[in-house]
C-alpha cells in the first residue's frame, strides 16, 4: 500500500501487512453558536476519527441567538425551544467534547497549544491541536456612561433570562440604540406591556436603510406606543431612570444597551494573527489567519464585500453558519472558499417586514459612481384579490453598467421574497433591466402579473433608455429653486388631501387638453407613487416640454421629508 506526503518519520511507503497506528487529528473549536458548531458537526460528518472539542464560555451552545428578543416578548415562550442542542445531545449524536463555562485565554501558536480556563474553577488547563477554529463572535459595546452596568445585554441565553427576569419586575424601559437587537427588543418589550422608550444617538433607526425608506418603521413604532428619541444620547442611569442630553429623565425600571458589538478578536490578537483596520480578524479566502494552523470565521472576521471587494464587518447568523460550514471542509482536506457578502438581512418591526441587500444609497453615493435611484410603492399581490398590502421597494443601480447595487423594502407582507429574489439575481450577475424579464411564479393572491421585481427591472430600462428622467424626492427643492414647476397629476380629491407646496394641479386625464395652462420652463411631475407621473412625462415630452418625474411620487416625498423634519 502508498500513502501520499509521509512526513520525516513517516515513509511514504509502507510495505503490506504492516500496521501503523496514525495519530488521531485534534481540532479545536472556540465558540459553540453559529459559525462554531457548524463547523464541528460538519467535521464530524467528514472525518469520522477526528477529536473535536469545541470550547464556550457560556452555559449553552448551539442556541438560536436570532429568537432571544422573541422570547423576551413572549411570542417563544418555551425557553428550552431556544436551545437547539445540548453537550450531551451533541455527543451523543457527534461526538463531539463540548466544554460550556470554559473560556480560551492563550494561545502558543509555536507549540500549538491553547490555554483553556474552566469558569466554575478558575483552573487552567492547556490542550494541544492540530487544527484551531476561531469563532468566538461579536462582544456588546458598552459605553462609558455612568450607571451603564445596570444595562443589560442580549448576546446570550442568560442575558435573556435577565431581561426576561427585569421585564417581570418593571412597567418601564428604556433600551438605547435602535439596530436590529434594538429595534426587535423595543418591539417585544412593548408586547410585554412595558411602556417602551428607544432613544438612538442617529437620526433614524436601522442604520443600513435610507432615510426615506427607513420613515414607515418610525411611524409604525409611534403608532404602536414606542417612544422614539432620535437624535439623542444617554448621559447617565440611574436607579430607576436615565437622564439624556438635553437634560430630560426618562422612567427606566429596565434598561437594555443595544449599541452595536465589536469583532471579539482578543483571543487571535494574542496569538499574534493580522486584523483589518476596522478590527476584525483578517482571513484568507480558505479563512486561514496569519497564524499557521489557525482558522477563524463568524462575526470576528473581516468580510469580502461582494461588490467593490472591500473588507467589511457583516455580523449575520447565515453567514457565519456558511462560512463554519466552509471552514470545516477546508480542515478536513476538501478545499472551499469563502463567499462575498451583501448583507442581506430582514428584520420584524411589529408587523412590517424590513428587508435590504448590498449597498444603501449612502454607501453608492460615496463610492462616487453615477447612480439611478429608483422607488416603487406596490401592492404585495394583485390589488383586485383581497387583502392586497402597500410596499416599498428601492433599487440603487450603476447607471454606466446596469448594475444591482442594492435594494430595500418595507411593508408588511411580500418584502421578503422581493428582497430574496434580487438578492439571487445579484448573485447570478444579473443587470437591473433584465429583472424585468425574470419569469417569476404568479397567482392573484401571491403576486401580480407583472410582479414588483419585474416592474422595478422595467423602470431601470425606461430610464437606461431614456424615455424617462427623474428627480429624487432630496433634489426636489433645488429642482424648484432653479425655476421648475411641480405638477401634480393627481384627482383634486387627492391632492386636497396632501400636495406639495407651490405644485399645480391638472390630473392626468385632462393633461392633453390644458398644455396650454402649464408656465414655460422645466416641469417636476408627480403622482402617488410613480405610475401616472411617467404616462404625464411621456405626453409632456412628445410635446415638446422638458418633464422629469418624481420618482416613488408623493409618498417617497412624504417620507423622506418626514424623514429629515424628524431627525431635525
């Protein structure tokens, strides 16, 4: 028999019949949620042989992180649902030696040994390795305020046992930031019965959406009794309240800090790996550190993003399952690499789905291309079926290459399938035209004919070949300061019940009879949504007059300027 790349003490022949005992490979894991436990049980579905232990320092692993807020809501309200493997269940089924309330705190990346401390001891013990996986995720921020170690986190089951715990003892709370954990604990605190104030130091919530896009999860937060305080900072807690910048008091039996988290890179900095500028662990494209023998993955890495190829800090469940996944096969001898991001999330907002992939507006508009920014405002299936619901969707295309840099929809059914399918598209290199030819599964109750996707495709084309220009709803005061008119196109009944100021009014079909009333100059047309401003647009110019449509109508506008006007 052959064996292929025998080391120094290993021939690479051996002769028949003869028994050689092969060291058994040890690799171990840091971290027990996504990316980690992807991995080990990965590896154990590949290698058979392997010692795998993975290390936690929490009491649990593979729990679902993403349904804490929920339970701290009540709406999973079997604790032990959360909990989706167990140590003995995971060795029982994989083998694995999974070590909970035990922390790595050093790392001889030259002897390959890790230094392990078991929590309830205080005992250090060292392990050596073969292969060491790093996934130990994202650590809260936790600012410098006076008071802040009465704020509670939610990063782990016991945090939420804490909340869950404060919740039960208070009528009040105040949770400052308003991310997603921020957003989603804001939410199911209120479905407690708490009365609920979210104060974030930006002026919006949900940072990777565009101010005009972000306008309806404001509205629906007020509405359902959130007190929302943008623009605003916490100075101290106290014991029962916090006081803000501007010197008000806000009643706090609980308090929740959800500002963000940072890549936990502490254990990899120590064992001498390179981490990016914005402080993530720095990867190769096989998610090999610096370090010989050391691999990390999850919300500690460094990210490719999938458009520009810059590193980015993405900190999402699905991709640090993948890239755990990913990870293992490369350990184990199969060869994988690693996939760009775009960020694709969705997030509950008390009833309205929130979904983006890639690039905001903000973020195309830095990189400094020539951008067409498109919004529409359709019905999440065929308007004639019953029960038919409002969306908003945007798309950021390069304008030179027709190129999806992003999107981004609210509404309260249907974002999720939009969003997920140009999320595939962009995947598959798709220009932003060809979503309007994509053949896409309809039925009234599910979709329309032309379904959103494809609409948003056939504006794109529209504008790519010229029959149409736009102005968006943040040009549309310059717009008017250079001497253009706004016409609204609209029924008056309409337009008596919101128009924009200084517009006038000739509804769309009376516009051929009364060109004659319209001033000379440039025209700014708007309707609803879009739809009618276009068909204006295309009479006005085959008559000769310069018209641009606001694009997403009257509602973008609205809610964009609502948007500013709250953030002032």
């Amino acid at each position: 028999g052959t064996m292929a790349g025998g080391g120094p003490d290993m021939p690479d022949f051996i002769p028949l019949g003869v028994c050689v005992t092969m060291a058994v490979m040890r690799i171990i894991i840091v971290g027990g949620v996504a990316g980690g436990m992807s991995a080990a049980t990965r590896l154990r579905r590949l290698d058979e042989t392997a010692e795998i232990v993975v290390v936690e320092r929490s009491g649990h692993v593979s729990f679902a992180n993403c349904g804490l807020p929920y339970h701290a809501g009540g709406v999973i309200a079997e604790r032990d649902d959360l909990l989706l493997q167990t140590p003995r269940s995971l060795a029982a089924r994989f083998g694995l030696d999974v070590r909970v309330r035990h922390e790595a705190v050093g790392v001889d990346a030259d002897a390959r040994i890790l230094t392990v401390r078991d929590l309830a001891t205080g005992e250090d013990s060292e392990l050596g390795y073969d292969a060491l996986l790093l996934s130990p995720g994202a650590r809260p921020v936790r600012p410098p305020i006076p008071g802040i170690e009465r704020a509670l986190g939610l990063r782990t089951v016991e945090d939420v046992d804490a909340i869950v715990a404060g919740a039960a003892r208070s009528s009040t709370a105040v949770v400052i930031g308003g991310g997603f954990i921020g957003v989603e604990l804001a939410e199911n605190l209120a479905r407690r019965g708490l009365a609920v104030t979210l104060v974030e130091g930006a002026d919006q919530v949900l940072a990777p959406l565009d101010a005009e896009m972000v306008e309806p999860v404001h509205e629906r937060l007020r509405e359902r009794g959130v007190r929302l305080l943008l623009g605003r900072t916490v100075k101290s807690i106290g014991p029962a309240q916090v006081a803000l910048d501007d010197g008000s008091v806000e009643p706090a039996g609980l308090v929740v800090a959800a500002v963000g988290v940072r890549p936990d890179t502490g254990l990899a900095a120590a064992a001498g790996c390179a981490l990016a500028p914005g402080g993530g662990i720095l990867v190769d494209e096989h998610f090999a550190t610096s370090v010989p023998g050391i691999w990390a993955v999850g919300d500690a890495v460094c990210k490719t993003d999938a458009i520009d190829g810059s590193g980015v800090m993405v900190a999402l469940a699905q991709t640090a399952t993948l890239q755990g996944r990913s990870a293992a096969d490369v350990i184990a001898g199969r060869g994988a690499v690693d996939r760009p991001v775009r960020g694709s999330f969705i997030v509950g907002v008390l009833g309205l789905q929130t979904a983006a992939t890639g690039w905001n507006e903000r973020r195309a508009v830095a990189s400094g291309r020539r951008l067409r920014i498109i919004h529409t405002h359709p019905g999440d299936h065929a308007g004639y079926y019953p029960g038919a619901e409002q969306m908003h969707l945007k798309l950021v295309v390069d304008a030179d290459t027709d190129d999806v840099l992003g999107a981004q929809g609210v509404g309260p059914a249907g974002v999720d399938k939009r969003i997920d399918v140009i999320a595939t598209a962009m995947a598959g290199g798709l220009r932003a035209a060809e979503l309007g030819r994509l053949e896409l599964a309809y039925a009234p109750q599910f979709s329309s004919a032309r379904d959103p996707v494809n609409m948003l495709g056939l504006v794109d084309e529209n504008l790519r070949d010229g029959l149409v220009e736009t102005v968006q709803w943040h040009e549309l005061d310059a717009a008017v300061a250079a001497g253009a008119t706004v016409l609204d196109v609209r029924t008056p009944a309409e337009h008596a019940r919101a128009a924009i100021p200084g517009s006038v009014l000739i509804p769309l079909d009376e516009l051929r009879e009364r060109l004659d009333e319209l001033p000379d100059g440039e025209i700014v047309v708007h309707c609803a949504v879009g739809l009618r401003g276009y068909l204006a647009c295309r009479v006005l110019a085959q008559h000769g007059r310069r018209a641009r449509n606001l694009d997403g109508g009257i509602t973008t506008w609205a809610a964009g300027t609502a948007s500013r006007a709250s953030g002032q």
